[in-house]
C-alpha cells in the first residue's frame, strides 16, 4: 500500500501567473525570479527583485536540451512545488504579447 499522505496537489494546486523581473541565474540553469500577481506585493521596496525566490523552468521531456529563458517583463505561468508555502515556484510557460 503506498502512502497518500504527502504529495504535490494533495491539498491543493497552487497556480500562478507573474512577471519576469531577473534572468540573470547565477546557476545557470534557466531560473527566472518572478513577481507572482495576488502573492507579491508590486511594491518593490517592500519585496525587492533580489528577494523574489528563483523559478525553475519546466521543460519537455522530448527535447530537454532545447530552451530559451523568458525575456524581462514576459508573463508566465506556473506553479508551487511546495503549494501554499510559496517558495519553490515552477515556470510552465510564457503568455505572449504581455510584455509591460
């Protein structure tokens, strides 16, 4: 029997749409950091870019050497490994021509 107590979207499915605000991954493995619409603040004083956490990209599985980081001030969407804690945001993909 396997255990059911612990997985992503047990509780809920946390999705989210934001702006890319860096792209400079000091890793260099494609994250992007992203102000979350409803979840930061838009006042960059109170939550600085550099205190946004790191989004990882998500990519296919069929062509997981071909990507291309979204440009500043793209809209993505994405998602929360750790749900409603917040923390560990995903990237899925990038809504085009909102680019304010």
């Amino acid at each position: 029997m396997s255990n059911r107590n612990n997985f992503l979207g047990l509780d809920k499915f946390v999705w989210w749409v934001g702006v890319v605000e860096n792209r400079e991954d000091p890793l260099g493995s494609g994250r992007a950091q992203i102000r979350i619409f409803g979840w930061h603040t838009v006042d960059t004083s109170a939550l600085p870019t550099t205190d946004l956490p790191w989004a990882m990209p998500m990519y296919p599985i069929n062509a997981p050497n071909t990507f291309s980081k979204p440009r500043i001030n793209d809209w993505v969407v994405g998602f929360f490994m750790d749900g409603e804690s917040g923390q560990f945001p995903i990237m899925m993909g990038i809504l085009p021509g909102i680019n304010k």
